[in-house]
C-alpha cells in the first residue's frame, strides 16, 4: 500500500499533530508500506490565509523567504529512513504523489486532499483536533461534512462530529510509546515538583496554569516548577519558573516527567493531550483542565483531578489537594500509568492499517467491476469491422 499523509506546514519544532503522524508513517513503513509525508511551505485553496491578521500575513512572508532556501530537518523525532519526506512549494495536487490513500492531517488540509484526482489515492481525513481555533467554526465545520473517511483521535471528537451531524466516524486513539515513555523513578519517591507545557497559543492556558501555580506556592513555597516547550520565554513567565526550550525527549522524560511529581495541563481545548498521558505513563499524577480530549485517560478522582477551563483557582485547589495528599497522589499517578498503558502504537496503527486496506482493496474490487469483459476492445476503433 502507498500512503500520504499531507502536513498544514514544514515541521520545524515539536508538534504533537506531526509526531501523531511521525508515528504512523514510522510503524506503517515498518509493516511494509510505502509512506510519503508531503510537507508544503503553503497550503493552496484552504481558505485559511484569508482569516489570518496582517501581522500573521506578514509573518508568513518572512518565513517564506527562509524557507525558499532552507528546510528542516526532523531531529526532534526518530523518523525510518524509509519514510519519505517530501518538501513542496504548495498543496496543489500535481505535488502530491500517486498512491492508494492520501490523508488530510488538519483542516486546512482538507480542501488540497479533495482537490486531488482519483490516482493519488483513497481520501481519508485524521482529525486530531476541533480546529475552531486555528480558522473560522463555519470553515472548520465544513471540512468535518466533507466526502472523506474521518479518523479521530479520541472520543470527545466523536462526539462533536456526532454533534455536528457526521455520521460514520471512525474512532483510532492516540497512544503512547511505552518504550520510551515510562516510570524511571518510584512514583512515591519524587522531589516537590511540578511539571508544565509552557505555549504561548491562548488555548493551551499557559497564563491561567501560571495563574494557578502562584496561588499553590504560597501555601507550598518550597515547590519547584518545570516547563518546556518550543517558543522563546516571554516576558509574562514567571521568574521562578524553570523554563527549557526544546529540550531533548531523553530529558523531558529523566528530568521532567520523572522527576515531578505532578504533570498540569491547563489547556482550554486539546483533542487528545499527549504530553499529559506521556507524563502519566512516567509516573506523575495528572491535574488538568476539562479540555475535551483528556477524557480517554483521565477520569475526574480516578486516574486524575479534572477542573473546568479558564478557571486558574479551581486548578489551584485541585493541585493543592494532590500535593498535600501524598497517598491520593500516589494513587492517581499508579491509575493514571495503568490507564494510559492501554493505549499502545501498535494496536493503533493495526486498526489503521486495516481501515486503509480495506479501503484499497474496496476500490481494487470497484474497478475490476467497472472494468470490461476480457477481449472488449473499448478504445476509439471499438466496434470497426475489417
């Protein structure tokens, strides 16, 4: 089978969408499928450039001009050799390769996967978000009806598809690789830290995690705090925030995950939230936001504390209540670890692997039905008599 997976943008910096693909593209090639990630400085025909502000516009033309000379090299994330990744101008269909299945990874991807004609593959769409926070809800609404199979990630996005009236919905949730991600040190022996995403997207709530992190240290002032992510620090992170940027996976997962004794995630949307189940799987209580997809391993006062979002003094009570609660803590994290164990790549990619082939040979049946009787001559001389 030959896959390919079309990416809103270059991969430059750690995404939890490009590392759900990574994944499959690694597992899929390691099953012995052909698999293109086709990366596209532009999207063509998204609709999305025209709701972007002047400011974003003239960011993109910047990193354009850079990207006319320069593309990244993916070592935030082990990719097969055999994975081919395929750097293009834009999404137009004569970019894309022929194949069997060709997968929209976003919504701004959608309309560039319709457009392509039926030789470069079965049409499917991994939904791994409810983007209205990227473009219009009435655009990203439209490409959930869209004529394509949808795959996603968790079972809050089945459900706003059920909402929204699409029928069909396959469910194939994220997962974590156990290899990597695990407890290194006892869950019950851990300093007094707290480990958090640091974004500066307004939906992860950065500010409000900071927010509620404030209101804990002064009742826990010995508390350290660890964040990580991919952007500059700005001038709002608090001083006694530890802040690495980028910093190796090997580092996040022996000096962050497993060194805290508490992963917060304070985000008011996430269609699945990988780094709180990666974080649950080496061993730290999970205190998070309500944010949709959380849902598939935290269950409120069973393998995690959930609060509403936005609300930074909910947060706070519920990590005060872990952190001085030292039994109650060791309990959500050993659930937490047991529920996230459940979700396991190879059973993921087995389920998808089994959707894209059957949608192949479907078509490989549609065609050879379509096709005519052996010894019909059906160009322009059919039927010419001698």
């Amino acid at each position: 089978m030959r896959a390919t997976f079309l990416m809103p943008a270059y991969g430059w910096v750690p995404s939890g969408g490009f590392k759900v693909v990574f994944e499959y593209a690694n597992r899929l090639v390691a099953r012995g499928h052909e698999v293109t990630v086709v990366q596209p400085r532009r999207l063509k025909n998204s609709g999305y450039t025209a709701t972007l502000s002047a400011y974003r516009r003239l960011r993109n033309a910047v990193e354009g001009t850079v990207e006319l000379f320069a593309k990244p090299k993916i070592l935030w994330h082990p990719l097969d050799e055999r994975v081919r990744l395929l750097y293009v101008s834009n999404s137009d269909s004569r970019k894309m390769p022929d194949g069997d299945v060709l997968i929209a990874t976003s919504w701004a991807t959608v309309q560039s996967v319709l457009d392509c004609p039926p030789e470069k593959g079965e049409k499917f769409y991994l939904i791994q978000g409810y983007e209205t926070w990227m473009g219009p809800k009435e655009l990203v609404d439209a490409t959930w009806r869209a004529p394509l199979t949808r795959v996603v990630v968790s079972q809050w996005l089945r459900e706003v598809g059920e909402r929204l009236g699409c029928g069909g919905t396959i469910y194939i949730p994220n997962a974590v690789d156990h290899g990597r991600y695990r407890v290194k040190r006892e869950i019950a022996n851990r300093p007094l830290q707290v480990a958090m995403l640091y974004s500066t997207g307004e939906i992860k709530g950065s500010a409000d995690g900071f927010r509620a992190l404030e209101i804990v240290r002064r009742k826990f002032p010995g508390l350290r705090v660890v964040c990580f992510g991919v952007t500059r620090r700005l001038s709002w992170v608090p001083d006694w925030v530890d802040y690495r940027r980028n910093p190796p996976q090997d580092f996040i997962v022996d000096e962050i995950y497993n060194k805290s004794r508490v992963f917060v995630s304070s985000s008011w949307t996430e269609g699945f939230s990988l780094p709180a189940a990666e974080a649950a799987a080496c061993g730290c209580a999970i205190v998070a936001t309500d944010s949709g997809g959380i849902r598939d391993f935290v269950r409120d006062g069973v393998t995690g504390l959930l609060s509403a979002p936005k609300d930074p003094e909910a947060l706070a009570r519920n990590l005060c209540i872990v952190l001085q609660d030292d039994a109650l803590r060791i309990r959500l994290a050993s659930a937490g670890r047991e529920c996230v164990a459940a979700l396991d790549w190879d059973r993921s990619v087995a389920q998808l692997e089994e959707l894209l082939s059957e949608s192949v040979a479907c078509r490989g049946k549609l065609a050879r039905a379509m096709a005519p009787p052996a010894g019909v001559f059906c160009g322009a001389d059919a039927g010419r008599k001698e």
